[in-house]
C-alpha cells in the first residue's frame, strides 16, 4: 500500500509536469509564430535608397508649384507578397508618411504631382503605391518610389527621419533613417544609383522621352522644309540624329525635359541590356533618320526615298511614345 501510494504521488507529479511542459510548449510555438510573421511583414518592404533632389541649374522644376524651401525627398523601395494572399495596395496618400527630425510629417505625393516629378515616376520604370492596385500573393518583387515635399531645412548634418508604411493589412513597415542613410542628388535619374546597372536602366527608361523628344523634332524639319527654310529643317535633323548618337555627351533625362552632360551618353548595347525591343525599335528610327540626311545633303535628293524614311520614322515614334 505504500507503495501504491508513492506510485500515485509521482503519477500525480508527472502529470504536473506534463501539463506545465505542454503549457510551455504552446507558449512557446505562438511565441515562434508570432515572430514569423513579423519578420515575415519586415521583409515584404525593404528601404532601396533615399534622396534629397537640390536641382541642377538646368533642372526647371518652376512649373511644379513648389515653395522656395521645398524640396523633394525620394524614396525607392521594394514590397513583396510573400502569402499566398492577395493584398489591395492601398490607394490614399497617407499610406506612407515620412515624419523628419520628430516634428515634420509629410505624405507621399501622388504620381500626377507637379510637372517634372509627373514625367519622371511616369517613365522611370518604378510603381507608385497610390494607383498600383492588387499584389497578387506569391508575385515577383515590386519596385516602388515614393516622393515627397518636405521643407528643405529638415535635412541637416544630424537628421533623422521615420517612413511609415501602411500599404494594406499585412504589409506594413516603419523604418528609420539617419542623416547619412539620406543621399543628396541634383537631377532625378540619380535615384538609379539603386539599380546593378544604372547606366544601362537610365538608358533604357529614357529612351521612350528621347522619342517624344525626335517625334517633336522632325515634326518641327518636315514644317520647314514646307516652309522652304532648310536650315531649320537641317538643325532639326541633326538633333533627331544626336538623340541616338554614342558620340552626342550628354544624356536625357526621364524627368521629359532636362538634358545634362551628367547623364549617361547614348549606349545601343547598354538599351539592349535592359531592353533589348527597344534597342532595335531605336536601330530602324536611326537608319532611316540617317536616309533623310544623306539624301537632303546631295544636290539632287531622291525625294521618294526622303519621304518613305520620313513616314516610316515617324510612325515607329508614334508608336514607341503610345507604349
């Protein structure tokens, strides 16, 4: 009987100790979980770079309504989906703030703010979180940038700035940065420095302006020559030309405008890195640019010829700006 009895009392521990390790052991599983998904949130944004815009001189933001302290403030980013959930990525300004120095809070811009700023995240190849809709569950990664308008003065040799994301339910992040996480640049395209290559993705992404940009030139060359003004029409053909040539030195901005010798200079193969459509879509236009200058240049022009490169260089432009 005694025995029993001390038999009895350790069952009785043992089943202690069972329930207190299965209690534990729950805890401990939902602690686990918990941690996933936090790490699992942390890691569907992830801060590419964040820069300061103080405008080159030939960078003309007039038209962009900013105040004379005002600057932009870029941010590139990356968001993921990594469940199998779709996610509805939230539409309102204020789905991503950046607060500076603890006192200034400012929400991201919409991407049909300001002039320049419209152009650039329009033909820069990143999303815009306000009009990108659904993220399906599982898709490949998307590369976003977000601008603001903060007041100039914010940015200091010890600033500190928090960006708040809210980009639906599940995804959602706060990140801080420092004052050294902050680069300073003077023309929008700089933000590729986030990019392997970015050159290569300059290139690229300006090809479709520097299309508007022929487009509106031989427009202006076909006027002149029924105006009977060669000259024109001879400036207007080299500048459709240059737009393509490695030998011109400066680039074109995606902001739609700006042209910089700080920009990346004409590369065919680096196009066809990216893109390589666009590299021989640009190829054609170029042959047939060249057509029109050789014929015009002789003392009897084979108008015929003129005319059909004229038509066919024109209607691949037309379409290269559509796209």
């Amino acid at each position: 009987m005694a025995y029993s009895k001390k038999r009895n009392s350790i069952r009785k521990g043992l089943c202690m100790a069972l329930s207190v390790l299965f209690i534990l052991v729950l805890t401990a599983c939902g602690k686990t979980e918990e941690t996933q998904q936090s790490a699992a949130s942390k890691d569907s944004i992830n801060v590419q770079g964040a820069f300061i815009l103080n405008p080159a001189d030939n960078l003309d933001l007039s038209a962009d309504g900013l105040d004379a302290v005002q600057r932009y403030l870029l941010v590139v980013f990356d968001v993921t989906n990594n469940s199998d959930v779709n996610e509805d990525i939230s539409s309102r300004n204020d789905s991503i703030k950046l607060t500076m120095n603890k006192t200034n809070t400012y929400e991201q811009l919409s991407a049909n703010s300001g002039v320049r700023l419209q152009s650039f995240l329009k033909n820069c190849g990143y999303a815009v979180s306000t009009s990108y809709g659904t993220l399906w569950g599982g898709s490949e990664t998307v590369r976003m940038c977000a601008a603001f308008a903060i007041n100039g003065n914010d940015i200091e040799d010890s600033c500190t700035a928090v960006l708040d994301f809210h980009l639906s339910d599940h995804i959602n992040a706060s990140v801080d940065l420092t004052a050294d996480d902050i680069q300073p640049i003077s023309l929008f395209d700089s933000v590729f420095a986030v990019e392997e290559n970015p050159d290569a993705y300059q290139l690229a992404h300006s090809v479709k302006v520097r299309a508007q940009m022929c487009k509106t030139a031989l427009e202006t060359a076909s006027q002149a020559e029924h105006n009977g003004n060669a000259d024109l029409r001879t400036v207007q053909l080299a500048l459709c030309s240059a737009l393509f040539s490695e030998e011109t030195t400066w680039g074109v901005s995606c902001d739609g405008l700006t042209v910089s010798d700080e920009l990346p200079q004409f590369s065919l193969e680096a196009v066809r890195l990216v893109s390589p459509d666009d590299a021989d879509t640009v190829e054609a236009v170029s042959s047939n640019i060249a057509i029109m200058i050789e014929e015009l240049d002789k003392d009897a022009p084979d108008y015929e010829a003129v005319n059909t490169a004229q038509r066919t260089a024109y209607n691949t432009l037309t379409k290269m700006t559509a796209e």
